[in-house]
C-alpha cells in the first residue's frame, strides 16, 4: 500500500465508509505479507519514497510474477530488474500495461501519473558497450517520476564529444556515471559539474580490467571530491540514488 492508498483507506474510516473491522482486514498484510518464499513489503513506498523492487536473478518465474502481483494490488508503480523476457510475458499475461526495457531488462507498470518534473538527472555512458548499465538507472529514475537526459558514447577517448555536453551537464541536479575500462570519465566529469556525480563501473573491458574491478578502483580513488561509486554494473542503485537526490533538490526549490 503507497501513501496515497493509506490516507484514502484512514479518509474513508473516518466518513465511515469502512468499518474498524473492514480497516484492520486492510491493514492485515500491513507492513508486509508472507507469500511463504517472500515477505512483500507494502510498506517500503510510506518509508522509503517507492516502492520495494524485484531483482528477478535467482528467482523463478512464478516466484517474479506473484511478487509482481502483490505489489501492483498496493495500486503503486511496480519495478522488477535483470529480468528476461521469458519473465516479461509472464507478467504482461497478467498486466498489458507493463512494459520490458530491453537493454536495461528491466519491466515497469506504472499505475500513478507522474507529477510535473523539477530539474533533472544527467546520466552520462562512456561507450555503447556501457549503455545497458545506464538505461537500467534511466529506467529507475524514470519510474520513479524523474526527468532524465541521456548522453552516451562520451568517453575520455574522445573528449571533445562529453565538453558537447557539459552545457546540459551543468544544469543537471545530479550526474550519474557508467564506464567500464579504466573508469576514469567519472572524476572528468566531477571536475566540470558542481553537484553530486555517481559513479558505477561497469564490466566491460579486456582481460586487465578484471571484470569491472579496475574501473571501480580508479572510480573509488577519484581525485574529483564530488564522485560517489556504486558497485559494479549496478545501475539500479545509481539510478534510485540519483532520484532520491533530485526529489529532494526539487523539494527544497519548492518543486514536487
């Protein structure tokens, strides 16, 4: 249950439209439901500002589709990751309107409008090959009603294509960073923004950069004070980071 479904069912209680009965029965699965393998949190959005998300790796498909379930019945938006497409049709039986990212594989099902947006997030991609970890923070960032630009294949090997940009990056909120090799378009970045730049290594590379282990050395070692790193390909925590940052400067302008 979001924030806006409780004070509807605490409203009607008090006209007394429900009985106290009927609302205990609500509030039941209040702040979470055991579905026996999962404990659906319904309380994550009040807390937190969103909803819980699925990670879909390691579980079944019937396991993503009931979690799924629940949390749509809470009349919120739903977000489920690193999910195949197998997982998407399996959903979208259920739900037509949720929709599959592709190269973020990620599904969404959006069941509120989005308010008008303040300000935006920049996320920032330093080659084609590191695009999928940068949608998967789009799409986060989106559903969670935040305007997003995108500026991909800027990487330091070419830098005249990112100082194109910097004019857009200038203005963001909050910059989020996806490069894998040797990480380092994060700290050229942190030296031509002044807010908050997260950094996510990816795993591209050859064999030196060890699985994305090189570029999240170089990227925890930034000589930019601004960079904060999330762990390797995790687009997802960049993303959400990166919403919660905006919402709050917006907030703090006297935006949403």
């Amino acid at each position: 249950m979001n924030e806006k479904a409780l004070k509807q069912l605490l409203e009607s209680l008090r006209r007394g439209e429900i009985s106290v009965e009927q609302a205990i029965l609500q509030f039941r699965h209040m702040p979470f439901e055991d579905v026996g393998f999962a404990r659906v949190d319904h309380h994550r959005a009040i807390r937190c500002g969103f909803p819980e998300v699925i990670l879909c790796s390691g579980k079944t498909v019937e396991q993503v589709c009931l979690i799924f379930q629940r949390l749509a019945k809470g009349g919120g938006n739903v977000l489920a990751t690193r999910a195949g497409k197998d997982v998407y049709q399996a959903v979208a039986a259920e739900f037509p309107a949720a929709e599959y990212h592709d190269l973020a594989r990620a599904i969404t099902l959006r069941q509120t409008a989005a308010p008008e947006p303040v300000g935006h997030i920049a996320v920032v991609a330093a080659g084609t090959s590191d695009m999928p970890v940068a949608e998967e923070a789009c799409v986060t960032a989106e559903i969670m009603d935040q305007n997003v630009t995108t500026h991909y294949d800027v990487g330091v090997a070419g830098l005249h294509r990112l100082l194109a940009e910097s004019q857009t990056l200038q203005q963001a909120n909050v910059v989020v960073v996806a490069a894998g090799m040797e990480g380092a378009l994060a700290s050229v970045v942190g030296g031509l923004v002044a807010v908050p730049v997260i950094a996510v290594p990816t795993s591209v590379g050859y064999g030196a950069s060890f699985g994305g282990l090189a570029a999240l050395l170089s990227m925890l070692n930034s000589c930019a004070s601004s960079v904060s790193v999330v762990n390797i390909d995790n687009g997802f925590a960049a993303g959400y980071i990166a919403a919660m940052i905006n919402r709050r400067t917006a907030r703090s302008e006297g935006g949403q």
